[in-house]
C-alpha cells in the first residue's frame, strides 16, 4: 500500500499542536507567574473536562459530516489562536482558563477526524499500516517541535513554544487542505456498514455497540492508563523546576518531550508492523505494566538526567497504546458505521483519566510532596494494567472475508 503523504503531512504538525503547551503550561504557570499547585492542576483540566463533554458527540458528528477537511482545518486554527491567546494575555486568569476551554474544544474533533480520514482513504484492510505511519509521523513531529522548543527556551524564550504552537497549526491547516476530498470514503470513514434486507446499509444501533462487554471493559482500562499516566511528566517536570527558572524548567521538559517521542515513533512502527501477527493485548500490556516501573523510578531519582532517560518507558508506552487503541476501536466496530462514535467515546475517557490525574496529583503534592504522588499513579497503573490481563480478551479478528472486508462477528 502506498502511503497517504499530506496525511503524514497533516500528522507531523498535529503532534505538537494536540499535545500543545500542556507540560510547558505547567512550568510556565509555576515558575513564571508563581500560581499554585492546585490551581495549575484546575486550569490543566478544564480543558481536558471541555474535551470530555464533547468527544463523544463530536466522534457522532465525524461519522456524519463529510466536510471533515474544513472540521479539522478549523480547529487545527483555533488552537494556535488559544495558544497566543494565553501568551499575550497572561495576566488575566480569565483568559488562560477561556483558551484551556478553546483548545479543549477543537481537541475533542482533532485526534477522531484525523482517524476517520485515516480509514476513509485507507479502508480497514490497510488501516493499521497508514495509522502506524501517521503515528510515527505525529511523533516526529514532536521531536521536532520540542528540540526546537528546548532551544527557543534556553537561547531566546521560554515564550518561544508557544509561538511554535501556533505555527505548527497553521502548518497542519496547509496539510490537510492538500489530501484530496474525493479520496475519502466517507462510508469506510465510519467503519463500514453491515448491509441488511430490510434496512439497507444502516448504522448499528447505539444500544447494540454498548451491550459488546470488550467495549465496556476497554472504556474502563483506558480510563485507568490515562488516571495513572497523565500527570507523571507535569509532575517530573514541576519537581525539577522548583528551584529554578522557567526557561530550565520549559527546556526540562522539552527534552523529556524529545526522549519519549523517540521511541514512540519506534513502536508506532513495530505495532504497525507486528500488531496484525502478535494481536492487540499483549502490545497493550505492555504498554500498561511499563508505567508503575516508571512511576516508581520518577519517586527514586533526582537527577536531571537519570529522569531524562525514565521517559523512554514514557515514549514505549504511549507509543503502543496510540496505535494500539485505534486497532481495536476498529476491530470491535467493523461493519457497525460507528467507529468515530466510539473512538470519540474512547477519547472521552482518556479526558476524564487526564483530568482526574492532573487534578488528584497537584492535590497530593500540594499537601503531602511528590513523592506520595507519583506512588499512587504508579499503584493505579497496576491496577488498570492488571483489569486488562484478565479482563479483555484479543480482538484481532481470527480471519477477513475477502468479499466485504469485514471480519466475523466475535461473541462477547
């Protein structure tokens, strides 16, 4: 299969305006207008809150629009705008918590619009290659962004990546002008339909994707991955930052940003290689038992460059669980028309584990120190990865039905 080219285009800007200023935002709310730790953890997840209330809707919109170009051009916009917005107007909290609100907005139609184009110009046969190579292409992308934001951080200003932002979006609104509408499928977009005598191509039924008890159990297991990982790089980097400046503190975590991004693009190709052969779950295990070990050496270790190479657990496990999560999203909604209403449903979750990390971390340090914070996310990792183990079973289909392209139906 050849590759889509605009859309690793479009993926290589969009890994730093997705991403966009959360861990530098922390540092620069610390350091460099002195708020709290328990505000800074409000104002990290009120955007991921805003992302929540709409993700879900926003997958059922995907699935019906077929402007899905423009959708995403626009809020690819909307989040340089919010991002300078929170530079230039610094002084007022109002518009800090605004553009969280923005960027929580645009967030929530990004991550499943960039998917559905994915699978309407790849189909599903070909889905885990492009999407292996959109992910190592998101995360170069951030390689690249965070080298140069480390830069602008310690030569220029700390300032400087939020600039970089906002370029970077207006990059990704120029890509995805360039893949051509009439590549997309806008049936396949949506995880193709199951074709019935009576009704015709119809999407399954709401109550019929939810009764899938694999369904239920990943939505729980995503929320676990996320409450427990969310806030480990904030934290690292707020810990190290205590007693420095912001410029350090933004270059800090820029590097951190650089080190796991690395090996995210290296498992994004592995899984895109090997996840159709090895199947989902034991990739995805993985992914989950990495992150206690890596909770645990962030409470051990203090030094700067120790904890810069901790992140390589970082990037090994998101890496995995980027590429992995959209599989088996795709696997348990093949022929239902309803994947970018349950991957939009799975992005919501992540928003809700992000927020609830954020939220119950900053609290912890604020009153009991670091060290208490980063035991119980690596405790909650154990957990959430030890529900997978016996809960959720493989979903790579057992064999295609070269005449449709779907898979059998497997019971729950």
């Amino acid at each position: 299969m050849k590759l889509n080219k605009a859309m690793l285009s479009t993926n290589f800007f969009a890994g730093d305006v997705v991403g966009g200023i959360g861990p530098y935002l922390a540092i620069y709310l610390l350091t460099g207008l002195q708020w709290s730790p328990g505000n800074i953890g409000m104002v990290l997840a009120i955007g991921s809150l805003t992302t929540v209330a709409l993700q879900t809707p926003a997958g059922a919109f995907i699935d019906s629009t077929r402007k899905k170009r423009l959708l995403l051009a626009s809020c690819a916009l909307l989040i340089g705008f919010a991002t300078i917005s929170i530079l230039l107007f610094s002084q007022y909290p109002a518009v800090i918590y605004i553009a969280q609100i923005f960027m929580g907005i645009a967030v929530a139609f990004v991550g499943p619009c960039i998917a559905a184009i994915t699978l309407g110009i790849s189909g599903p046969d070909h889905f885990t290659v492009q999407m292996g190579a959109n992910q190592a292409a998101n995360h170069s992308g951030n390689v690249f962004a965070a080298i140069l934001g480390a830069g602008l951080a310690l030569w220029i200003s700390a300032e400087g990546v939020f600039w970089l932002v906002a370029l970077m979006a207006v990059g990704m609104a120029i890509s995805i002008g360039m893949v051509s509408g009439s590549a997309i499928n806008h049936n396949a977009a949506r995880g193709g339909l199951h074709h019935t005598p009576n009704d015709g191509d119809e999407p399954s039924t709401v109550s019929t994707i939810l009764a899938d008890k694999r369904l239920l159990t990943l939505v729980l297991c995503v929320f676990m991955f996320h409450f427990a990982n969310a806030a480990m790089l904030p934290l690292v980097g707020q810990k190290l930052s205590v007693n420095s400046n912001v410029n350090i503190g933004v270059a800090f975590a820029a590097t951190c940003i650089v080190v796991a991004q690395f090996w995210m693009t290296i498992m994004s190709i592995i899984c895109a290689a090997r996840a159709d052969i090895w199947g989902r779950k034991p990739l995805f295990l993985l992914a989950f038992f990495i992150l206690p070990i890596r909770g645990m050496l962030f409470m051990w270790l203090e030094d700067p460059v120790a904890l810069i190479s901790v992140q390589s657990l970082d990037g090994i496990a998101n890496g995995i669980f980027g590429v992995i999560i959209l599989l088996i999203a795709a696997d348990l909604t093949r022929g239902t028309g309803r994947f970018n209403l349950v991957q939009g449903a799975l992005a919501a979750v992540v928003g809700i584990g992000s927020a609830a990390s954020n939220l119950l971390a900053e609290e912890i340090v604020q009153f009991f120190g670091y060290s208490p914070a980063f035991i119980t996310l690596a405790v909650l990792a154990f957990i959430g990865g030890t529900m997978y183990l016996f809960l959720m079973p493989e979903t790579l289909p057992a064999q295609t039905d070269e005449d449709d392209g779907t898979a059998p139906q497997q019971t729950s």
